[in-house]
C-alpha cells in the first residue's frame, strides 16, 4: 500500500501539531521557529543587542560642556572684564564677544550660539555707588539642556564675581577677610545628587530607554511569529502550548535583559547593580508579560508585518506616558488611567529604582503587583481571542 507525499506531508503536520498543544512541545517548537526565522530573530535578539552598543553612544559626553555663548559688553570696565573672564574659564561656555545684541540675535537664529550675555553700560559704577545693578542673560528656551548650560554658566561667573565685591566691600569696612569670605555664605549650601552623580544625560534616559526596547522588540517579534503562525494555520494550541510559547519567547527576552543589566550599563559606566536579585525578579515578571500582550495582538492583528507597522509609532507614546520624563500626575486624566495597561508604565520605573537606585522588593511592591494583574488581564484575553476564533472556526466547518 503507497502512501502519497500529499497524505504524509499531512501527517507529519497533524504529528508536529498534537506535540505543540503541550507546554514542552510548545516550548521547544516556539524556539525553533525563533532561530530558523530571521526576521523574528533580528527583531528579538539581534536588534535589541545592537541598541545595546551604539543607542548611549551619542550620550557618551553624559554632562554637556563648552556651549557656545556671545558676550555683549557695553560697560568696558574692569567690573565687566572680570566677569568676562571668569565667563570665558567656566568648562560650561565656548564665549565669543558681540559689539551689539543684533549680531547675537542674528548668531542664536543661525544656531551659532545658544545665549548670550549683555552687561549694561555703567555697571561698574553703579555697584561701587551702591545701587541697584543687573546683568541680562538671554538663552534660547526652544533648547532647553542648553539653556539650562547658559544660565547655570553665567550664574556661576557673575556669582562669583559679586561674592568677591561683597568681600572687598567688607574688607574695607574694617572686617577680616576670613570672616568677610565666610559672612558671604551664611548658610552654605551643598548639592549632593544621589544614584546618577555625574549628573549624565545618558545615564538619566539610556537605562529607562532599554526597558522600552525589550519591550517593543519583543512585542513586534511575538507579533511576527504569531502573525506567521495564523498565516499558516498553526496558530491554534491548547492552554498549556499557549503557556510554553509565552516562556519560550519570555526566556529570550530575560536573556537580552540580562545582557542590559550585566553588560551594556557596564560598558558605558552607568549607575547599576544596586539591588541585581530584585532586577532579575522584575526581568522574570516583565518579559512574560510583555511576551503575553505580543501574543494578543499577534492573534488581533492576525498578518506578519502589520505589528511592526503599528507598534514601531507606538514607542515614543509609550514612553511619555509612563511617568518617567515627564510627571504622570501632570498627564491628562484620561493618560492617567490608560498608560497603566501598558507594561511599560510599571515596567520603567521599577528597573530603574531596583537596578540604579537600590530600592528594595517590597519598596517596589507596586510594580511587581501592577505587572502580575496586567500578566493576568493579557492572558485571559488571549484566551478570550483564542476561543472566539476556535468558536468561529467550528462554525465555518459547520
């Protein structure tokens, strides 16, 4: 009795199907589909691991030196020269002198400098009669970290120069100098900041960043793969299969995680390590999260690019609402309650206070909490879409 290539091709599928609708099966055969799928693998493992290396590479600076800055001295006094001076010393501006406020409006509009300072005519005279004396310090507000880096830069110089004017004053009026430099500062003031100390941009925005890319690479990879699958009709499993296809993907993400909190903070010298057990439970909760959500829109968006397509502009969105760059408190209402049925929401702040700042387990309670019942919530709507199509499938047999 022959057996047509038709009929075995047949059974071999209907074999390779019955050992997927058990958690081993649908484990082992969700990896295999991983690594013999290029593009599910560039996305899931590849991707993330070049983000790794060349995203903090522009941060690498950290802390933004050398503005360049304009200088308008209509004074010409040694008042004003010195405080040009300790303008120019400052590691903060790159300062080029102006012969009138136009030419430095005319340098900021062509983005040759971020700001400019203007000493007014009659400074030096006015401090010494004992009047009133102000200096104007202009900075384009559309930039804001280099604004910042022009007012803080000139602050400092014309700080200094006026303790020094404080002192002379006091000096002359019979005090000594020790305690005329020491009546400047009454009350001293010492800013210590804590978990990011070289104050670094990178160090501030790449390891919440990387918490966003686990979880966009994972997502449009699970929905690639799952969209493949629907394409083929090999979609549909059993509970179990569906719980060893969400740990086969979770496992290659916790990997990458791991590459993040191990490797790449090291590489580039960032804050991290504080309280590693706590990052590896959070790595053992998100991924399988995330890896579930992928899994619902794998089975809603039902084709192998249309994830990719819809979820690389959700990104940014993302991240704005999760309450780390910008305050979730002053989100509009409506933000306030959707960004928590994303992972990320939780997800961010919760890595960066475990891995960068030491917080404890229970201090972060919340996440964790947080992250479990969306887990929850995801999968009991893929079982939802799971049974709705298996209903619509029986009765299109029928």
């Amino acid at each position: 009795m022959s057996v047509s290539p038709k009929e075995n091709a047949s059974t071999t599928d209907a074999k390779s199907h019955a050992q997927t609708q058990n958690f081993l099966g649908g484990f082992l055969q969700t990896l295999k589909d991983i690594f013999t799928d290029k593009g599910v693998l560039l996305l899931l493992m590849i991707a993330p691991i070049i983000y790794g290396f060349f995203y903090p590479w522009p941060y690498s600076t950290e802390v933004i030196n050398h503005v360049p800055v304009g200088i308008i001295d209509y004074d010409n006094s040694n008042l004003s020269q010195t405080i040009v001076r300790y303008a120019s010393a400052s590691p903060q501006l790159d300062t080029e002198r102006f012969l009138n406020e136009q030419d430095a409006q005319q340098a900021i509009w062509s983005d040759k400098i971020a700001g400019y300072m203007v000493i007014p005519s009659g400074l030096e005279q006015q401090v010494m009669s004992g009047k009133k004396a102000s200096v104007s310090v202009l900075g384009n507000g559309g930039y804001f970290l280099l604004n910042k880096n022009v007012q803080t830069g000139f602050l400092k110089a014309i700080g200094t120069v006026s303790a020094g004017i404080e002192i002379k004053k006091s000096v002359a009026q019979g005090i000594y100098p020790t305690t005329a430099t020491a009546n400047t500062q009454a009350v001293p003031l010492q800013i210590m900041p804590l978990y990011n100390q070289t104050e670094g941009y990178g160090a501030y925005v790449v390891p919440a960043v990387s918490i966003l890319i686990l979880q966009q690479t994972l997502l449009m990879s699970t929905t690639m793969l799952i969209g493949t699958w629907y394409e083929k009709r090999r979609h549909r499993t059993t509970i179990r299969g569906w719980l060893g296809r969400i740990a086969a993907l979770s496992m290659c993400s916790f990997i990458i995680g791991c590459f993040y909190y191990g490797w790449a903070f090291e590489l580039h010298h960032y804050p991290r390590g504080q309280n590693m057990l706590g990052s590896l439970l959070f790595l053992l909760l998100f991924c399988p999260t995330v890896a579930t959500l992928g899994c619902v829109l794998g089975l809603w968006f039902r084709q192998r690019e249309r994830g990719m397509q819809i979820l690389i502009f959700s990104s940014l969105p993302m991240f704005f609402i999760s309450g780390y760059p910008w305050p979730a408190d002053q989100l509009p209402a409506f933000l306030q309650v959707i960004r928590w049925l994303i992972p990320t929401t939780p997800g961010v702040n919760t890595s960066v206070q475990l891995n960068q700042m030491g917080a404890s387990v229970s201090q972060v309670a919340i996440g964790f909490y947080a992250l479990a019942a969306l887990w929850l919530f995801y999968f009991m709507l893929l079982m939802l879409i799971r049974w709705y199509h298996a209903d619509k499938q029986s009765k299109t047999v029928a």
